[in-house]
C-alpha cells in the first residue's frame, strides 16, 4: 500500500463529529423551529427571530434603551458590589464564631429561602416607586446567597492551616485575611454566581413592580403595546448580561484559583 | 482561630437573638408609622385571624397547588430529557450550551409576553413556575448524564441488556443524584416564580393577599403573609436538602 493509499484510508473527520457543527446545527434548528411555529400558529404581534433581528439595530441605537439597559446593570451591579462586601463580612463571622452562627443563623436561613418577589410591596413602602427600592431588592436578593456561601466556605477551612497561622503567632484578623478569606474563595464565587442571577431577576422585578425606567420596563411596556419584537431584544440583552457575567466567573475561578478545580 | 463556644452557649445566644429579633419587630412597629411597619403582636393577632378564618389555607393551599403543578411538570420533563442525554451523546453536545444559556436566563422577563399571549387563566401561571424551575433540573440531570461511565453502558451491553433495563440499573440510579440537586435549586427558583406569576398575571394565593395589603396600607396584612410564604420556603428548600442529602449518600459523595 502506498503512502497516499494509506492516508487515504485513515477515515476523514466526520462532520456530524464535529461539536461545533452539531451546536450551530442545533442552534439553527431551535431558532427555525421558533420561526415556524410562531408563523404559523401564533397572532402577527408575537416575538420570532427574524422579527427579532429586524429589531435589533433600531433598539439597540436608541439612546433611551442604552439609558435603560444602563440603568438596570449599574443597579445589578451596585446592588451585587454591597452583598459582596457585606456578605462576605457575615459570612466569614459566622463560619468561624460559632456564637454569631448561632445568633444569626435563624434570620439568615429563612430570608435566603424568602422569594425576593415578595418583599417587592415593602421595598416600595420603604423606598417608594424610586429606583432605591430596585437597589434594595437587587442587594437583599443577592445578600443572602453570598452569606450562606461565605460561611460555608469559611466554615471548611482545613484545620492544619489554622495551625500553621497559630504556630506562627499570626494575629485574627492576619489569619482571617490571609487563610480563611482565600481559602474560601471558591465558595465565595459559588455564591456570587448565585447571587447574580438572583440579582438580575430582582431588577426585572423591581422594574415590573415599581416602573422605574429600565430593562424590567421597557419589557413590559413595549410588550403592553403589542411590540413584542422590540421588547424581546431587551430579553437578548438581560440573557447577554448573565452569560457574560457567567463566563467572567468561571475565568476568574480558573486564572487566579486552578486549585479549586470543579470535582 | 475558631472563636469557641458550647453547645448550651450556641443554644443561649440563638434563643436570646430571636428574642431580641422579636423585641425589635415589636418596637419598631410601635414607633413607626402604621403604614411602614406592623408590631409583632399585631401580626401574629392577624395571622391568628386569618387562619381561623380559613382564609389563610384557602390562600395557602391556592399557592401551593400553583407551585406543584409547575414543579412537578418541570421535573417531569427536565429529568427524563436529562437522562435521554446519557445515551444520545450528540444531541447532548448540540443543545448543551443552549441549555445552559436558558438556566443563566432571567426567566421572569419573559412574563410581560406570557400575560399578553395567554391573558389570566391557570395556565400561564403554571407555565411560569415551570419555566423557572425546569432549567435547574435539566441542567444538572445532563452533568449526571455526562458523568455516566461508558465502561457500565458497555458492560450492560454486552450482558445484552435491553434498553428499558439499562435505563432501570444504570441511567437513572447514577443521574437520580444530580437529578435531585437540580430539584433542590428548583424548588427556591420555583417559589420565586410562584410569587412573580401571583404578582403579574391574575392575582391569586398568598402573593394576591400581600399585593391587597400593599394597596390598602395594610401592614398586618403583608406581614402575616410574608411569614406564611418565608415559613412555606424554610419547609420546601429543607425539604429538598433532606431528598438531596438522602440521594447524594447513595451517590457516595457524602463521606
């Protein structure tokens, strides 16, 4: 057998193997599908992708949309950067005074399991139809999941690493900055994951509840008046914002901690 | 450094911080405007009320059928769509990243579209419980899949098993645990889409009677309804740790 003859017969990569090929597949048939159904099945208003896509440029060029979706992400993430802080704060307390963890833990549980949504009618008593009480609701939505987390992930500090900082006569507040708070890291992260996605639905919420100008309203404004093409690009842009907030995480967990390698 | 304390200290402080949380609701309520803050007494006197009334398990029992009936279709499809990816590896690899982008979504955006389509029945609020729910139980029914080992596949194969077996001794018993901490993460997404389509589409259930609360200024109202709804989430997401705890022993994680 020739060599041409050989390579010849090592079999071509196949295209179906290819996980590219299968995804955009994939990706084409949904968006057809999506197309087809509403085409055929659904009233002219409602949102299809070619509708969609046709939207695109004129709402994304809208200098009142770029203040909205501004308003709505500067929230998120104001909202987001108090929980980090305050959050960990608790957390590191309560995973390592067993004291403050039993103070706390009752309030601290049962708000985590609370649906941010219902604490929406007492944000606006408090805040007003204001855009404070969207920052509420964000932090209070993202707060309790960066605690639990925080806590946990002090709490599992291994305990030959406390020794070594007492054999060195590390000070507490030197051993809870330099050991526990990157020891618990990974959970940190774990947490602010969670906490984004909570805040982001917080916003929307807010939005809908109180029509502070924003993502959240200029959805349901749009979809009131049957616009549901121009409405659906603000659903692109929320889904964009949480991917990308999403992929920025894992870059960060896998740049500066390739120790805490997901099991 | 871990800041010591006994068992009976733990116990102490815990009793005296409800307490003192309990002395604070109640003070904060006498000193502040009817309309921003209810005391604790009267709370619990209309919570009192309201139950004897019936009127809190009629509401209560409203919401939770909402909730089931939206969390039990989402595990209904999530899990078994889940499992089918252990065995159709291609279709797993196209639709994975797609899967993943939805359960990063907001799903509550989408409620403005779904009212305007499907107007105020049952339905649409069901649709948005499941919506909420479904991606967290798919999502990690397709980690449990993806980690299925081929060798127990091959190994099932070749004692010629028939599909149905293969699903009954291998798929399902290694997917069930990630299948239930997709349940578990369901259960807290689930509550919150509850409320939301209580809230947003026809009023009903628990969040109907805080929304008429919020509108008449009536504080007690709110109150008594918001510690059925957090008392309702303690129990459901126990719950699901409880199933979770149970099924990730068997998994042999829990060592």
């Amino acid at each position: 057998m020739s060599r041409a003859e050989a390579l010849a017969a090592v079999p071509a990569p196949r295209l179906l193997d290819s996980p590219w090929f299968l995804r955009l597949a994939a990706g084409a048939a949904l968006l057809l599908a999506w197309e087809l159904v509403v085409r055929g099945f659904a009233p002219g208003y409602v949102a299809r992708p070619s509708g969609v896509a046709r939207a695109l440029w004129p709402v994304l060029s809208d200098a009142k949309f770029l203040a909205a979706a501004g308003a709505t992400l500067g929230a998120v993430l104001a909202g987001l950067a108090i929980s980090i802080v305050a959050g960990t704060a608790v957390g590191m307390l309560m995973g390592r005074a067993r004291l403050v963890e039993a103070g706390l833990r009752y309030y601290v549980n049962s708000l985590f399991a609370t649906p941010m949504v219902a604490i929406l009618p007492f944000a606006t008593l408090w805040f007003g139809y204001t855009g404070d009480a969207r920052l509420a609701v964000v932090a209070f939505a993202a707060f309790f999941s960066i605690t639990v987390n925080a806590a946990d992930g002090a709490r599992s500090v291994p305990r030959e690493y406390l020794e070594v900082a007492g054999a060195f006569r590390a000070t507490g507040w030197r051993t809870v900055l330099d050991v526990v708070l990157p020891a618990s890291l990974p959970y940190l992260i774990a947490g602010v994951r969670l906490a984004a996605g909570r805040a982001l639905v917080g916003a929307v919420v807010a939005e809908f509840f109180t029509s502070v100008p924003g993502l959240g309203y200029y959805i349901l404004f749009n979809s009131r008046t049957f616009k549901h093409d121009e409405a659906f690009v603000a659903v692109v842009v929320l889904v964009v914002a949480g991917v990308t907030f999403e992929a920025l995480l894992n870059w960060l967990a896998r740049r500066y901690l390739p120790w805490a390698r997901r099991s | 450094m871990i800041l010591p304390g006994h068992r009976w200290q733990a116990r102490a402080v815990a009793l005296a911080s409800l307490a003192l949380g309990a002395a604070l609701w109640e003070l904060a309520g006498q000193r502040t405007a009817d309309a921003l803050w209810a005391p604790l007494s009267g709370t619990l006197a209309r919570l009192w009320e309201l139950a004897a009334g019936g009127v809190l398990a009629a509401r209560a029992a409203s919401s939770l059928t909402l909730f089931f009936s939206g969390f039990a279709l989402a595990v209904a499809v999530g899990a078994p769509l889940g499992v089918l990816m252990a065995r159709a590896a291609r279709l797993r690899i196209a639709i994975e990243p797609y899967v993943m982008v939805l359960y990063a979504t907001p799903m509550v955006a989408l409620v403005p579209f779904i009212l305007s389509m499907m107007g105020f029945g049952f339905a649409p609020k069901v649709l948005v419980v499941f919506l909420f729910a479904v991606f967290p139980v798919l999502y990690n029914t397709i980690e449990g899949a993806r980690s299925v080992r081929p060798e127990l596949v091959e190994v099932a194969q070749s004692f010629r098993s028939g599909e149905w077996a293969l699903w009954r001794d291998v798929l399902i018993p290694y997917t069930l645990p990630y299948a239930m901490t997709g349940a578990r993460l369901a259960i807290g997404r689930g509550l919150v889409g509850m409320v939301a389509a209580e809230f947003f589409l026809s009023p009903s259930g628990l969040g109907q009677e805080i929304m008429m609360g919020s509108q008449n200024f009536d504080t007690t109202l709110m109150l008594a309804t918001l510690l059925v709804i957090v008392a309702l989430g303690v129990a459901l997401i126990d719950l699901g740790s409880a199933l979770e705890r149970r099924f990730s022993r068997w998994r042999g994680l829990d060592r």
